[in-house]
C-alpha cells in the first residue's frame, strides 16, 4: 500500500515538473516582435507608404520570385498587341512573346520576342536577332514600361522617388488625398511626374496622371485603374488612360486599354529565357 502511494507521488512530481518546464519553454519561446514604422518625409510618403500595406510591397513580389501572365495593349481604333509577359522580380528580366504587335513595331513582320537579362535589351523576329537601333529602342522603352505597369504600386516605395501632398480633391463625388510623386535624377535629366488618387477608405490608388517624358509627353495623361487580388498581392489587371489636364478632366474620351490575364507567379523561370 505505501509503495502504492509512493509511486502516485513521484508520478504527479514528475507530471508538475514537465507543466513547469513547458510553462517556462513558453514564456521563454514567447517575444513581442515590434513592427519598426520607416521614417516618412511628409504625409504624402506616409499615405503611399499606407497603399502598400493593402497592395503588397515589391519585397512581397520578391518573394514570390516571378510571374508569367497574358498582357492586351489595344488602343481606340482596335488595333492591339498581345503578348505572353515573364518577369523575374529580382533584377526585373523582362521577356515578352507577341502572338500579336499591331502597336510595336508594327512594320517587323513575323513571331516576336524581345527581352532585357538584366544589362542588354534585345528583340528576335522569327529567331533572327535584330540589332536596329531604332527597333531596340522600341523594346528598351516596351520592355521598362510594362514591368514598371505590373508591378508600380509596389515600386512607389523604391529609393530616390519624391513625394508631395497635395491635399484633397473631389472626382465623381469621391473625396481623394493628391500625392505628387517626382523622381530623382542624378544628371539633373527630366524625369516623369505622377499624380496619385488616393481613395482614404480603401487606401488604394483609383486613378492617376502620369506624363511620358521620354516620348515627349508633358501634357498629363490620366489612368483609371481595377485590381484583381492574386496570392495576397492586389495588381492593376485594368487600366485605361487618355489626354487629360492636371485637375484630372478627360480632355479626349477616347481610351487605351491594358488587360492582364492568366497571371501565375513562381513559375520557376530559367533565366536562360531572357537571353538572347
């Protein structure tokens, strides 16, 4: 009987020394982790800072390593390109498959590819290369331009971009926050200016004005954008641009489409693919 109550006894002291040594693993184990908030310039900076906490960071896109989606280009008199877009985020490689380039360079006749590995833009037409300069240009800016498309709103944090509030304004009823944005320019060269719409209840840019400095384009162009939710990242799956002022009035109401589609990220791509 005493052996009985003996082996009861050490039997509890054993089960109270493991509650207790797990109670202690936990507290120990247990840590509060401070979300360090980065130092804003202004309220511009922060509200932008605000639209990626809902869009997803570039270092979310790093994270999922690539992309590969269908892109539709078409312009108001119907003509299009359509391509088969893969990006890799790290180093921004760019290839793009046209199964149609009715806009670029519309005079090359035959299967398409163009492709930037990270140093070197270049374009193949039915696998030959093509070295014209004029052509290369063309990719140079098709290839920067629809990277920077996909992935913009995730940028908008990326070093040497300026922001400026500039207060509220009123857009088809909606109350927006104006942030300009400008971007710094080691060689003092003319850089482009946005102008971002920002909705203060879903945090998300709804539209913005844009020029194209490096097509000659001062005058704003306004962009009216939808978001399509893929693996926790909300993307600009929609967009439409046309002439406008800087008050944001459409001047011609005549549009230029951009649809993406099919998109898939971590595709494993090889980067083989975005060399020439």
């Amino acid at each position: 009987m005493y052996y009985s109550k003996l082996v009861v006894v050490i039997i509890f002291s054993m089960l109270l020394a493991a509650c207790g040594n797990k109670e202690a693993k936990t507290k120990e184990t247990t840590k509060t982790v401070e979300v360090k908030m980065p130092e804003f310039q202004n309220k511009g900076h922060e509200l932008v800072y605000k639209m990626t906490q809902e869009t997803g960071s570039y270092q979310d896109l790093l994270n999922l390593k690539d992309i590969v989606f269908n892109y539709t280009y078409r312009t108001p008199d119907q003509k299009e390109d359509i391509s088969i877009e893969s990006y890799i985020f790290d180093g921004e490689l760019s290839h793009g498959t046209y199964l149609k380039h009715e806009r670029t360079l519309p005079d090359l006749k035959g299967k398409m590819q163009q492709g930037y590995n990270g140093k070197d833009f270049w374009l193949k037409i039915d696998g030959q290369e093509i070295t014209d300069s004029t052509a290369i240009a063309s990719v140079t800016f098709t290839r920067k331009t629809n990277f920077y498309w996909l992935a913009m709103m995730q940028k908008l944090l990326d070093p040497g971009i300026n922001y400026e509030h500039l207060g509220q304004d009123s857009v088809d009823g909606e109350i927006y926050e104006v942030v300009k944005i400008t971007f710094t320019s080691a060689d003092d060269v003319a850089t482009d200016i946005y102008h971002l719409y920002i909705n203060p209840k879903t945090h998300l840019v709804d539209q913005f004005l844009f020029t194209v400095v490096s097509k000659n384009v001062s005058d704003p162009l306004l962009m009216r954008v939808e978001y399509e939710n893929i693996e926790g990242i909300l993307l600009m799956t929609y967009r439409k641009y046309t002439k406008s002022d800087w008050e944001a009035n459409v001047i011609n109401d005549a549009w230029v489409e951009e649809i993406t589609k099919d998109i898939k990220f971590n595709q494993n791509l090889d980067r083989a693919l975005f060399n020439n």
